[in-house]
C-alpha cells in the first residue's frame, strides 16, 4: 500500500525528525536551524549555525582577486567594468627591446623582435614634410619638423632628399643632418651658389649651402648613413645661410626616401 504523508497546515506543529532552515527563532519549534532574517545578504557559516551575511567574505569561495599597478598599462575600470586603455598607433604590445626579461610595455618593434632571416634591406620609408617650416634672421640651426626617421644600430641607409624651399637671394639656405653618436653619413647635391650657377656639394658630416631666388626652388640629394652602435634618429635640419630679417622656408612639396642597405 502506499504511504500517506501528512502535509503541514497552518498551525500545525513542525515536525522533529529532521533539521530545518527558518528566519528566527520560534518557541514552539524544536528541530529548526534559524539563520537570520538580514535581507539581500548570501548564506555563509556551517550548516550547524549557518548565517547570512551582508556581504562576501572571499574565504568561502576563492581568495580576492586584485590588479598590480603595472596592469594600468593596458587596463582602465570604469565602474566595474574593465577596458582596454587607447594606444599610439603604430605601436606594439611587448617586451624590452634588450636585456632581461621585463614587463611588457607598448612601444615601436625593432628589427630584433622580427624572425631571424627576415629581409629588411629594400624596405623604403617614405616621409613628406606636411608643415611649412621657417627659420627668419639666424645661421642656427632647426629641424625640419616632420623630416626624420629611426634607425639602429650597425644600420647603413641610403637617403634621396627632394628639397623644396623658398629664401631671399641674401639668406639663402643651408641643411645637415643630425644622426646617432658614432655614425658619419655623406650626402651630395645639385643647386645653385650665389652666382646662381649649377654646383654639385660633397661633404662628410658638415652642411651645404645654397643660395636662394627670392621664390620657390627644389633641390634634390643623395647621400649615405653609416650607423655605428647607438640606435637613435637621422634628422635633417636647415637654417639661412647667411642671417638675414626675412624668411626661409622648406615646403610641404618636400619629401625623403630612405631605404636600408645593411
């Protein structure tokens, strides 16, 4: 036959033959675990005295989580959402560049973080001077805003320079380049002395000059940077070549091609 069971109505006593979960105590109950009534809370404790806790512990479940400092380098948290911090374009997520092993941080790759065998040389990079640039009344001399690039250590790159500046026929223009200690370079070009006469510069490391038309004039050139140890930057510069209180500009019709040899 089956077994009947009785079902609990209201007043009925409860039972006591096995433990249970209640709010609060009740002097007419005898098998009853009481637990709290604290609301919003989760249950914690053992189940011979449970309780209800306003808040997570961590030592029921896992040890707390947290973020080092460093971890700012690629996290931002808004509110409790974690994100991503915006980066510089062009740039990579990795380790040093040399040395030990270290924190990753975002930088620029270097040829030693490419595959060994990986053929550079005959990678061009070509750069255009997208700002008008101008130096009045000095023979000291400045950059060319936008006319650089990086190169390392032991590199050798070859450089073609179209020129494109505007001085009076008095200040003229000279350039050079600035490059990493222990590096020469040779550069040669086509433009015109102060007797306005086609002429051809060599020089080592020092600057040219030529005069200027009192408007527009290209000029192109053609030199060599031979690196020695120190990586850094190749960066041409220009000034008058006699000081003069008027303007000389390189235009945005300016560019650079370089183009790693070694």
């Amino acid at each position: 036959m089956p077994t009947w069971k009785k079902i609990l109505l209201d007043g009925d006593a409860a039972p006591t033959d096995a433990d249970y979960l209640v709010g609060t105590a009740n002097a007419g109950l005898s098998a009853e675990i009481v637990v709290g009534t604290t609301p919003g809370g989760e249950l914690g404790g053992i189940w011979a005295s449970p309780t209800v806790d306003t808040i997570h512990s961590g030592s029921a479940h896992h040890a707390a989580v947290t973020l080092a400092a460093d971890a700012d380098t690629i996290l931002s948290l808004s509110a409790q959402e974690l994100g991503l911090d915006t980066q510089t374009a062009n740039i990579v997520f990795a380790g040093p560049t040399s040395g030990g092993a270290a924190d990753p941080t975002f930088r620029s790759l270097v040829t030693a973080d490419l595959p060994s065998g990986t053929a550079l040389s005959g990678i061009p990079k070509l750069i255009r001077n997208g700002t008008i640039d101008t130096v009045n009344n000095t023979t000291t001399f400045a950059d060319a805003t936008e006319m650089s690039f990086a190169i390392a250590a032991d590199e050798i790159w070859a450089i073609v320079l179209h020129l494109r500046y505007n001085s009076g026929i008095t200040p003229g223009i000279k350039i050079q380049f600035t490059q990493p200690t222990g590096s020469a370079y040779r550069i040669e070009g086509t433009g015109i002395d102060a007797a306005f006469a086609t002429t051809i510069h060599q020089n080592s490391t020092g600057s040219l000059a030529w005069a200027g038309t009192g408007g527009n004039y290209a000029i192109t050139l053609h030199g060599v940077v031979d690196n020695g140890a120190n990586a850094g930057t190749v960066q041409l510069q220009f000034a008058q070549n006699t000081a003069n209180a008027s303007d000389t500009s390189i235009l945005t019709e300016t560019w650079m091609l370089a183009y790693r040899l070694a």
